[in-house]
C-alpha cells in the first residue's frame, strides 16, 4: 500500500477525530464528499485503517488506575515467547501487551480498581504466566497524552 499525501492526511485527521464527518473530513483534505469516501473505503479494505473506537477514560467511569508492567522472562526463546502470549491474551485485566527492545521482554497495560485488586492480579495471574522471571511494576499517577495512534 503506497500512502500518498491525501491518504496520509486523512489518516491523520481520523486518527485524531474518529467521528468526523466525511464532509468534514473531504474539506480538510482537499477532495469531493464522493472521492473522499471512496478513499476511506479503500484504506479500510486494505486494513490500513482496522476499526474505529470510543477512548474510554476509565479513571472517570470506573475509577480504574493504570499500572505499567514490565515483564522479564527466564529465556528468550521463540516456545517461551509463544507460550507468555498465548497466556497474556486470556488475561482479561491485559489491556495492552508489546514485545519490548531494552531491559524487559514485555510491557503489558493493566487497568486496576485499587492496590488490591492489583495484588490479586499479581499473584493470580502474572506471577503464574509461563516463563516469567521478573515483573516490576509502575502505577500512573495521572495521564498527561493519551492519542488513539
């Protein structure tokens, strides 16, 4: 898929504004309702753009708390990753996990009621994900940026 300046730009205003109007949408980037839709279309087919989605503030609505977790495993080896993913993605309280560069395999999102609701996923979940040496883990005091991508 080669992105042109166009396709760039309507990348660009949807990654910012999801809901914007294709009218809206055509006038900032230069095209006809009808050419910019079919544009949309097209990145959507093509998975360049894989969905839309409402950004959730889960501080306002639930009174959750991000906790950043860094996950070390024991190997590094391509059965040990397997099985750590594998697992990670039937956690439910994983918002987020990414394959990391640095000083730990994993940094994982974790959204948590209180201390003790994130010492319950500690030990029943982390802790007993296959492979894992070393969790350390960040609560957020509050989000500065938050951008949809």
């Amino acid at each position: 898929m080669i992105v042109d300046r166009v396709n760039d730009a309507i990348l660009r205003h949807l990654s910012h504004d999801g809901r914007m109007t294709n009218a809206d949408l055509a006038q900032k980037v230069g095209l006809s309702p009808s050419a910019c839709l079919r544009r949309v279309r097209m990145l959507e087919k093509q998975g360049v753009i894989c969905g839309y989605r409402a950004m959730i503030d889960e501080r306002s609505v639930h009174g959750m708390t991000t906790v950043i977790v860094h996950i070390t495993l024991e190997r590094q080896t391509d059965e040990c990753q397997r099985r750590f993913e594998a697992r990670v993605r039937d956690c439910p309280d994983v918002r987020e996990c990414y394959l990391m560069t640095g000083d730990a395999d994993y940094l994982l999102r974790v959204e948590v009621r209180d201390t003790a609701d994130y010492e319950r996923i500690h030990k029943e979940e982390l802790s007993r994900m296959p492979g894992v040496a070393r969790i350390q883990s960040n609560f957020a005091i509050r989000t500065v940026l938050r951008k949809s991508s």
